[in-house]
C-alpha cells in the first residue's frame, strides 16, 4: 500500500538532481561518460574555470536557484554540487 503515510519515500531528490546535473555535463559541456557522485568536476571532468562558469550557470537556470561565491567555493565533487542544489532548493521551497 502506498498511500500518505507510507513509508516508501519514493526517488531520492538526490537522484533526481543527479540526473539533471548528468543531463547538464552532456548537454552544456560535452560530457558523454557516466557522472558519479565522487567525480572531481576539475580534475575527473577536466572542467576549466571556463566550464566551470558554464555549469554553474546552467545550474541555476535548471533549478532556480542561485550560486554566490561562498556556495561555489566548497564545491569540488559532484556530489558537493548535489548537495548545495539540495540545500538551496529547501531553502526555497
């Protein structure tokens, strides 16, 4: 029975931001590989400060939110970076 109060929580919102940013890496930056969590976007992603720009960019627009310098700063995974939308988006909502 899945009804309200059931305790199948369904897709994790981390999953799903995950898929977005995978969707962002293909289409915006040219990624083709498989994104994982433990990804370094400079190092794994080989992601410039240019690209890195690009991303956060497209990364507000995908999910309204907004990036400053100290979110973006403490970010280096990509699970950094699904961790601060996460943030943002509860901030938000």
């Amino acid at each position: 029975m899945n009804g309200p109060g059931s305790s199948d929580p369904g897709p994790r919102e981390g999953d799903a931001i995950l898929e977005g940013l995978a969707e962002i890496a293909r289409d915006e930056l040219g990624f083709s590989g498989p994104l994982h969590p433990e990804q370094n976007l400079v190092r794994d992603l080989e992601l410039d400060s240019i690209r890195l720009l690009t991303l956060a960019m497209a990364v507000e627009d995908r999910f309204r939110i907004c990036l400053d310098e100290d979110d973006e700063a403490g970010i280096d995974t990509v699970s950094d970076l699904v961790s601060i939308v996460e943030s943002k988006l509860a901030e938000s909502g």
